[in-house]
C-alpha cells in the first residue's frame, strides 16, 4: 500500500491544509475530490464544512474562509506518477515499452496512454494504481486536517491486486483441452531460463528433464490453468501426484501477461486447493533465472532443502 509521509506530500497540499476540514471523507468524496484535482482547465477548492467543490476564483471573497484548495495535480505531478508505475512492472516487455514512451518528449502523456492500450491487462493496472495513489494523496491531505486538530488519522486501504486479477482470469483444474499449449509453453518457458546456452545442448537437456514425465492430461498430473473469459490458455501449474506429495514441474504465465500478479494467484490457488485435498508437501526445482524466484516462493511457505552446483568441465581455468 502507498502511504505517503506528510512531508513528502507538500509539493501536493495547499498552503492552508491546516485549517478546519469538517466533512465525512467518504468514498464518493474520494472520487469526486480526485477527479477535480485532475481537471487541468479550472482548478477547485472545496467547502470545509458540506463538501461543495467550486471553482477557485469563485472561492474568494468574503466566503474565502470556507474554502479550502484542493491538492494541486498538474501534468508534473502526472508525469511522476506514470514514471512511479513503470518502475513497479515486472513485465520487462512493457516496462521497456512505457520507459520509451516517457522519454519520447512531445506528446508524452498521449504515447503513454496508446502503449498502455496495446495491453489490456497493463492497462486495468495502471488505472488501479492510479486511482489508489490519487486517493492516497486525498486522504493524506484530509489526514493533514485531523491531525492538526488531535483527531485519529483515517486507516489506509487494503490492497486489492488479487481481487484485480480474479476479476479477468478464471482458475480451473484439469488441462481443458489445452494439452498440446501446455507442452509448447513448458518447453518454451524452459529455454527462457538459459539465454546464454548453446540452442542445441539445451533442446537435448530438455528432452532428458522431460523424459518419463506424465502427459498435462494424465490422471497423475494436478493441473490448474488460467484462461481468459474467451478460453484461451494464459498460464498454468503443473504438479505431479506422489501420494501424499506432489512436486510442482512448472509454474508460468504467458510473456505478455507477467508481472501483474497472475502466476501468484495461480501458485496461491493450487496450494490451497491441494492442502484441501490431503496433500502433506509440495516441492518444485528452480534453476537458470528462476533462481531469481526463490523469494518469492520462500514468502509463500517454501523452505530450501538443497542445493544443485553444476560444473562445466570443459571450461575449467586449470
């Protein structure tokens, strides 16, 4: 959650944040507040005591200490905030294409937005972001008033990324004729891990992973795919039944569709659904860049039991 501290808010407060704010900050505040501030051809000031917006100039006058202005939100403050949200993906592919669009210079913020569009997905997380970090100025600022007068700050919002990604993708288990999908991704995600490997070497090391591996449809095979509202195959875990055990032989999301929180909440379902079927442990290998995952999974519960060192012998320096 961003919570931000007073003093990094002041570039946002007016110079009159103390004074008396006596109206219930409401969610329909919120928006109505947050929608004023991003008006770029009036700016707003807001009655302190029923909430009324108008306009600043029509805020002056004898009636002048019933207002107070709005927190100021101009292409600056705009321009921050698309640069703070590229800095949180994890898709390396849009993170790069957003960082392009920023640095384009003239029509910045219309680049922006084109390049959010070519992903729809992307795009839902930028307006949430968005939305909660110009709510987040909001309360800070109320905040600002209670606080001055003794009163206890507003609690911060719950996150609500999971919410976020159940409401596009649905989980189900089985592999729902997405069999021969399954095999391409394992195998494409597979090479993903050892970019600097020679390309053959690598094809023969993955036929030895997979070798004697049950098919995605095999009744030994715990599969719990996600798929968009159309059907199509956006990501799976793939675990292989031992008893009471099972170990996880993959966990992927389709390239385009990483870094928003997918193959999380898929990890998340499929230990949950699995401790509900009797299942005692699951274990999974990381290798190649997926080592990088390790902390990820060790937030999940996760403990390291081992540790695989491979040598090349035929690079050695001696």
């Amino acid at each position: 959650m961003f919570a931000p501290r007073l003093g990094l808010l002041r570039r946002w407060l007016p110079a009159s944040y103390d004074r008396r704010v006596d109206f219930e900050l409401t969610p329909e505040m919120i928006e109505k507040i947050a929608f004023a501030m991003e008006d770029q051809d009036e700016r707003f000031a807001i009655d302190v005591s029923t909430g009324e917006l108008a306009p600043l100039a029509e805020a002056e006058g004898p009636a002048a200490e019933q207002f107070v202005p709005l927190p100021r939100w101009g292409p600056a403050e705009g321009f921050h905030l698309m640069q703070s949200f590229v800095s949180t993906l994890h898709n390396p592919v849009y993170r790069d294409l957003l960082s392009q669009a920023l640095t384009a210079g003239k029509g910045v913020f219309r680049q922006f937005k084109d390049t959010l569009k070519q992903n729809r997905e992307v795009e839902r997380l930028w307006f949430h972001y968005k939305d909660r970090r110009l709510r987040s100025v909001v309360v800070a600022w109320y905040n600002a008033s209670r606080e001055a007068r003794g009163l206890e700050k507003l609690a911060p919002e719950p996150e609500e990324t999971e919410e976020l990604v159940a409401s596009d993708f649905s989980l189900s288990w089985g592999v729902r004729g997405h069999a021969e999908e399954v095999l391409r991704l394992d195998h494409d995600v597979f090479l993903e891990l050892f970019p600097h490997d020679d390309p053959g070497q690598l094809e023969e090391r993955y036929r030895e992973r997979r070798a004697g591996l049950p098919s995605p449809s095999d009744p030994v095979s715990a599969m719990l795919v996600a798929e968009t509202p159309a059907g199509e195959l956006v990501g799976y875990a793939w675990g292989i039944m031992a008893g009471d055990d099972v170990h996880l032989a993959q966990l992927t999301v389709v390239l385009e569709l990483r870094g928003i929180g997918l193959g999380e909440a898929i990890l998340r379902r499929f230990l949950s659904d699995l401790r509900a079927r009797g299942v005692r442990t699951l274990t999974t290998e990381l290798e190649g860049k997926s080592l990088r995952s390790s902390t990820f999974f060790q937030s999940l519960g996760f403990a390291q039991r081992s540790e695989v060192l491979e040598c090349s012998l035929d690079s050695l320096g001696f």
